[in-house]
C-alpha cells in the first residue's frame, strides 16, 4: 500500500481540501450538527478506506442522502434517534454484502454511468459558478436543482453580481488561474510541481489574501465566505461534539423504515460511484462490490455510534483522488487522517479559508469529469447510447442525482425494449406462387416475453392464404409466453387459411395441432430448444 506513498500523499491533500467544506456543507444542508459530516469524512477515510477493496474510491457524507436525512432527524424526534437508524442501515448493509448483493452493480449500462459522470461534472460547475464569486446562499455540496434557499441552480447564478463580493471573486481567479498553470504548464517542466499540488498552493494564497486584505474595506472577505469548522473550547468541548445514538428507540418501527431506506440508498449511490470510478480510472483497477457493500456497512455502524452522517462511496471526492494521481486506498486513508487532525489542532486556521478557492478546485474537477468532446463521442455512438446518456444528464441537472440515475436507467430500458421488439425475429418473403404468400420466419437465438410484441403483430399482418415457414433452428430459449402465442396462433391460422410449416431441432412438423404438446412446455417455465 506504501509503494506510491509518493502519489497518494500529494492526492490525498487535494482530497482533504475537496472533503471538508463538502463535509460541512452537506451537515448543514441535512439539518444535523456541522461535525457530523466531519465525522462522517473521518469514517468514511479511515475505517471504509481500510476495509475497502477500492484503490481510489473516496467514502463521506454525501447529498444524495441530505433530503432523507433532514426528514428523519424531524420526523424520529432528534438526532439521537436517527443514529440509531444509521447503525442499523449499516447492519443491513452488513447482509447485503454476506448476500452478494453487490452483483447489482455491474447492470448499469455503460451509457447511464458515462451519463452520471457528466451530470455531476456539470453539476459540480454551476454550484460552484455562485461560491466562486462569493455567493454562498447554498451550502456546499448540494446537488438538488431546488435549492433551499428558495433559488434553483440557474437563478442563484442569474443573482450572482447583486450578491458579488469582490474579494471572493479575486482570490477566486488567482486560485484558478494557479491551479490551470499548475496542471497544464509547470507539473510537466519538473517533479517538484506533481508532489506539491496545485491546490494546496492555491489554498495557501486564499488564506494569505485572507489575512493581507482584513482591513482593506473593499476585499476583506466576511467569515460568512470561509470554511466554517466548529471551533472547541477545550478538550472536554472537543469531545462534546460527538453525540451517541438512543437505542431505547430501537422498537420504533419509524427507525427501521429509516434504516432500510439508508441502506438501500446507500448502497446504490456506492455501486454507482464504484462503478463509475473504475471506469475513469486510468489503471482500470476493478473494485469488488460485495466487499464494498461490507466495508460501508461498517462504516455506517461505526459513523452512527460516534454522532456521524451516513456514508456513501461519492465520485466528486473519489475523482478529485484520480485526477490528482492517486494510486491506492492510502491516499483516501491519509485524507481522513488529515480531517482528524486538522479539525483537532488547526481549526482556526481551516477557517481563514475563502470557499470560492475551493470552489476553484471543483471548478476544475467539474470540467475534467464533463468535457465536452464527452458529448460529441457519445452521439457518434448512436442513439442506443446517446438517449439514456443525455436522459441522464439532463435528469441530473434538473433533479439531483438519484432521479436522474433513475430516469437514465428508465431510457436505458426502453432502448433495450426497443430493440428487442425490433430484433425478435428476421422476416422474409420469399415467393408468391399458387395463390399462396410464401413466407419465412426466422426467430432469433433466445426469445423472451419481451418479444412478444413484435412476434404477435407480424403473425397478425399476415394475409390469408399464406405458407408461413417458421424457422426456429438457431433458437435456444424460447418462453413460454411465445409459446402461447404461437397456440393461439394454430386457431387463428386455421380461420385465415394459413398453412404453417415448423422447423427445429426437434423435427420439422407441417401444421402442429399443438405447440405446447409439441414443445413439451412445462407452465411458466423457459424450455431449451438445442
């Protein structure tokens, strides 16, 4: 695990700068204690970290969750309640994973994660559009088109200038400005410029703009604009800030709803994120998901027995790690291990932070994960790939995440459909003689119930006085439900005056009184025909 200490300490700062404002911001937007989510980034980087088999997959609170999570803190009588619910959606999680569940996340079509991966790429950028000029109505970290604010993602960036403040959007630019010469210019004239991140430079000069600019009227930056870290007065307050869980609300059946819509949850925006964070991986490390599903679950139970948020595997850290050249599951551990000591010894400093630097850093790692040209080669794919890839992309942007995921997923089948019912079967007409249509059928290789549609509406279209051959040589399955059509059919055929020749591998059969008998068809059962 040490072997790329050398990648994985650079990238696991830049990780630990993404994480923190994200970690408080989703705290906020969760109506839950702000050290909460740094609870939750802790856990999520030490215990996940260790226990995952994911060299580069970041663990942490995550805002898909924050909307379950602010409804539960309310309707499960206080924070202490709802831990219990997070303990036991990490025990669930626990099962799923003894259960292999996590095979469910190798399903998601290609397009749809391609199409999450943008979505968030370009919902990272027009969050971050209103914190980079000093805008921070929005906690950061939230990925809802509704804000709670009462703005949605395009009005906060229309009220921009009547909220702008100067010092913000200066320091801002000079953030981004460093970060753009240190990745594209300076990291490849020597070494140095790849150990020491272009972030963390930048984050240095926010805070030295902080501390010059104090007296000057005009860009003195408002601690309403920096990194907000609950400050302890002392070590007893320090140790304060963790609240436990009240199991004595176990019996409450309210909490295990909650704990099952956690850890359903949960555990698909990890499988998700796993998913996509191996596709974007450059060494294409394949993540086990059942080990996954087991390290998050422990995560969960050991985050809700402490006072933490739920924790999920979340792309915006776990890309911020790939594009800083993180190489295995220390850089994410490191990261957690800087929260922990940060928030323990430098607090102060932590918030002398201007949030439009950071947000200059997500800038970037918005663009990196929604590049236009993305766009482009998803078109030329063709429209199998395109639809559910732009579904996705534009259900993001307008909705949040899980919704857009869902909706993509929801094109995705359709295609399928579409395509089944289109290539269910090869139709050929072969020759008119006799006052006969000679017609041949061929049907595909497996033949499912999504199939139906298409064999149905040809066998009704075809005239009167037709020989139908219907070849079923290279068919392996067939289900029961084309089966009973093909019964049906025999009836049909008869009033229509249709002649049906059947070709197999069982033998070739002029007229069958009965499918089903001839088949041997067992009830709701697929047969196989080789």
């Amino acid at each position: 695990m040490f072997k790329y200490i050398k990648q994985d300490l650079p990238a696991s700062i830049v990780v630990f700068f993404v994480a923190l404002p994200l970690c408080l911001g989703i705290a906020l937007a969760s109506g839950a204690p702000l050290f909460s989510g740094v609870i939750a980034g802790i856990v999520g980087g030490i215990v996940v970290g260790s226990l995952s088999g994911s060299n580069i997959g970041v663990s942490g609170p995550a805002a898909g969750l924050a909307a379950i999570v602010l409804t539960a803190i309310g309707t499960l009588g206080g924070y202490e309640n709802f831990l219990v619910a997070v303990v036991l959606g990490g025990v669930i999680q626990l099962v799923l994973g003894v259960l292999r569940a996590g095979v469910i996340g190798y399903y998601f079509p290609s397009s749809v994660i391609k199409g999450m991966l943008t979505g968030i790429g370009i919902i990272i950028i027009l969050k971050q559009i209103p914190h980079f000029f000093g805008y921070d109505a929005e906690p950061e970290g939230a990925d809802s088109f509704l804000e709670l604010s009462g703005e949605n993602t395009f009005s906060s960036i229309f009220h921009i200038f009547d909220n702008l403040i100067l010092g913000s959007m200066v320091i801002g630019i000079i953030g981004l400005a460093v970060i753009l010469i240190w990745d594209n210019i300076l990291a490849k004239k020597a070494k140095f410029f790849k150990i020491i991140q272009g972030p963390l430079v930048a984050v240095v000069l926010g805070i030295v703009f902080y501390v010059i600019t104090k007296s000057n009227d005009a860009l003195n930056i408002s601690t309403t604009h920096l990194v907000s870290v609950p400050i302890p007065d002392d070590f007893n307050s320090f140790l304060g800030q963790f609240t436990f869980p009240n199991f004595g609300a176990i019996t409450n059946h309210e909490i295990w709803v909650t704990a099952f819509t956690i850890a359903l949850v949960a555990s698909l925006e990890t499988l998700l994120c796993v998913e996509a964070t191996d596709k974007i991986d450059p060494h294409k490390n394949v993540t086990p998901t059942n080990r996954e599903l087991l390290a998050q679950g422990t995560g969960n139970i050991f985050s809700g027995l402490i006072g933490g948020l739920p924790i999920t595997q979340v792309i915006v850290r776990s890309s911020a790690n790939i594009q800083s050249g993180g190489r295995t599951k220390l850089s994410a551990i490191i990261h957690g291990l800087f929260l922990l000591v940060s928030v323990i010894l430098i607090p102060k400093l932590l918030n002398m932070i201007p949030l439009s630097v950071l947000a200059a850093i997500l800038l970037v790692v918005g663009y990196k994960l929604a590049k236009p040209k993305l766009f482009i080669e998803m078109y030329k794919l063709g429209w199998k790939q395109w639809l559910p890839f732009l579904v996705t992309v534009v259900g993001i942007v307008f909705t949040d995440l899980l919704v857009g995921i869902s909706l993509g997923l929801l094109a995705g089948i359709i295609v399928i459909l579409l395509k089944s019912y289109q290539n269910s079967h090869f139709l050929h007409i072969e020759d008119k003689s006799n006052g006969k249509h000679q017609i041949k059928m061929t049907l595909a290789e497996e033949v499912t119930f999504f199939n139906k549609g298409a064999i149905l509406k040809e066998l009704d279209s075809l005239p009167r006085d037709t020989y139908l051959e219907l070849n079923l040589m290279k068919t392996r399955y067939l289900d029961h439900d084309i089966i009973e059509i093909l019964e049906d059919f025999t009836h049909k055929a008869k009033e229509r005056n249709i002649d049906v020749k059947l070709v197999s591998k069982r033998g070739i059969v002029e007229n069958p009184p009965s499918f089903v008998k001839f088949f041997k068809e067992r009830p709701k059962s697929k047969l196989s025909l080789s």
